[in-house]
C-alpha cells in the first residue's frame, strides 16, 4: 500500500485535552550522543526530541555525555538536559548509569540509541532494565550485535545478554526501529538469517519491530503491517531519529495504546509529512529539522479527519 492518505486501519490520535497542560501530554527521554574521537555525533538525539516534541510531547529530556549537552540543547532548545558522566574511557560511570535508569523509570517514554556510537552496551543494559515503554534505535540496536559477539572471559557472566534482557521485558513495551543493515545485525544476533522479516524478528526478540525501507514493515507477535511510507525524501540523514522520536512521544501521550497502533500512526505521520513536503519541494533535499517543523500541521490535519481538521 502507498501512503497518500491515513489508512483506514490505523487508529487516528485522539483529540487533545483542551485544559490539558505539559503534564498531561507526556514525557520523553532521549538518551543518545557521543564523542569517539574522531567521531562526534550530536544531532541524533537532539532531532529524536524535536521528533517528540513536534508530535506533541509536553516534555523533553536529553540525556547526552557532558561535553555534547549544550550542542545538543541548542538544537532543541526546548528539552531539558541531562549530563552523562563519563570515565577516562569514555564508557559511562556506574554513577551515571544509575541516574540514567532512574530518569527512565520516572518518565513516559524513552528513546535510546541515536548517536550513541559503539560503547553503548551498559547504557542499553540499564535503560532496558527500568524503563517502562522503550523504542530502541540506532546504535542501541548495534550493540545487541556487538555484545553477540563478544567471548568469554569479556562477557560478564553476572550480567544477562541483551537479546536475554530484551526478551525479558514486558510484552507491548519495546518498539525497535532498525533499518534494513541494523536489522542484518540483529537477526545475526539473535540466530536468524540476515533476511529475517520484521515478524521474525519479532517473535525472536519479544517486540514490536519497525523494519525501515522504502516499504516500511510494523510486527508484533500477533499483527504484521507494512506501507510505502513517504516519499524517497526521507532518504536524509536524520529522519530515523525524527520517526524514533515521534514514536515515544505519540506513546507518552496515549499511555494505553497498543505499541503496535503507536508504531503504525507514526510512521503514517512521518510518512504523510514527507508527502507534504514533497508535493511543493520535490524528491531531494529534505532536512530532518524541516520534517519535524511539519509535524503539527499534519498531525492536525489527520488527527480528526480531513474536514474538521481544515475547518
């Protein structure tokens, strides 16, 4: 199916609270960011907010090493910032990592992995442990492949895998977005073949998954879907985060809602605003930043159905 319009089968976002307030709407925390020299990346988890914030969030937290805050925290200006402590190895302090899975536990939804470079394991580990509803992106998906990897005596034999600790979580309350190299990396982790369908993976690892492309397939252990989401304009650096972001922030707000019908409505929105931009822009040239400045025009104009939404 092409996505020109909301499809029929995906729920609709429900009207907003008129006396609602920040409070009422969720909030989200995005964990991500990292200085690997020579590597620096910023921009993932500043976009996953601007994502949830754009999809209508009340609240935003980035969590980013130190040295990354402030540059993050100026492209989303709106989020509050949460400073990662790090060690000499540039690995997370055992301090740092409590803070994180407490910030976790006490919001609506998390965002782990975008720019988060290679050492991302324990942050994973801990995030995994204590958040409520989590969507897992980006460089949180690769450490799963990483940690498969790893041999006696470097795993901690105290410490489960992450395939071990995803697979313990809840049913319903893990959203992983990998693209199609991310979900290589996973099956492979998880003993599948490299061709492994989003249904398959998910039944494997016990989560809703997101398998990204030019067609776009949502599973859980019971429903697949799948919809050409977009257009080819979404082929630009930074629109997974936005999705990852709006993901999080569409679930902090319906709590209740199933994560599957969550993953389906944010990729129509994600999808439906590429199509807007398109049609004036052309195929090339979007920036993450500007799908995300598309958002609310077009979470509005789908949220109620076209007629009262263009009154």
């Amino acid at each position: 199916m092409s996505l020109s319009r909301w499809p029929s089968e995906v729920p609709r976002i429900a009207a907003r609270d008129a006396a609602g307030h920040k409070g009422t709407f969720g909030r989200v925390l995005i964990v991500g960011g990292c200085m690997q020299a020579p590597l620096v990346m910023v921009g993932g988890p500043a976009l996953a907010a601007l994502g949830a914030l754009r999809s209508g969030c009340g609240l935003a937290e980035l969590a980013m090493p130190a040295s990354l805050l402030v540059a993050g925290l100026t492209i989303a200006p709106s989020a509050v910032g949460h400073a990662i402590e790090l060690d000499e190895r540039g690995l997370p302090t055992a301090r740092a990592l409590t803070a994180l899975a407490d910030r976790a536990a006490s919001t609506d939804a998390v965002v782990c992995g975008p720019g988060l470079g290679a050492k991302a394991g324990s942050i994973v580990r801990s995030i995994m442990a204590s958040a409520r509803r989590l969507v897992l992106d980006a460089d949180a998906l690769n450490a799963f492949a990483s940690d498969a990897s790893m041999q006696p005596p470097l795993v901690v034999a105290s410490e489960p895998d992450l395939c071990t600790g995803l697979r313990a979580r809840a049913p319903g309350t893990t959203v992983l977005t990998p693209h199609v190299g991310e979900a290589q990396r996973l099956a492979r982790a998880c003993g599948l073949s490299e061709s492994a369908s989003a249904a398959e993976l998910s039944r494997a690892l016990g989560a809703v998954v997101v398998l990204k492309s030019h067609e776009t397939s949502i599973a859980d252990a019971a429903h697949a879907w799948s919809v050409r989401a977009g257009t080819s304009a979404l082929a630009t650096a930074g629109s997974g985060d936005v999705l990852a972001g709006i993901i999080a922030g569409l679930w902090a707000q319906q709590p209740e809602c199933p994560a599957f019908d969550v993953a389906r409505q944010a990729v129509c929105l994600h999808g439906l605003a590429s199509v807007r931009w398109s049609a004036s822009q052309g195929s090339a040239g979007l920036l993450a930043a500007d799908l995300a400045a598309l958002l609310p025009a077009e979470l509005e104009r789908w949220r109620l159905g076209d007629a009262r939404a263009m009154r």
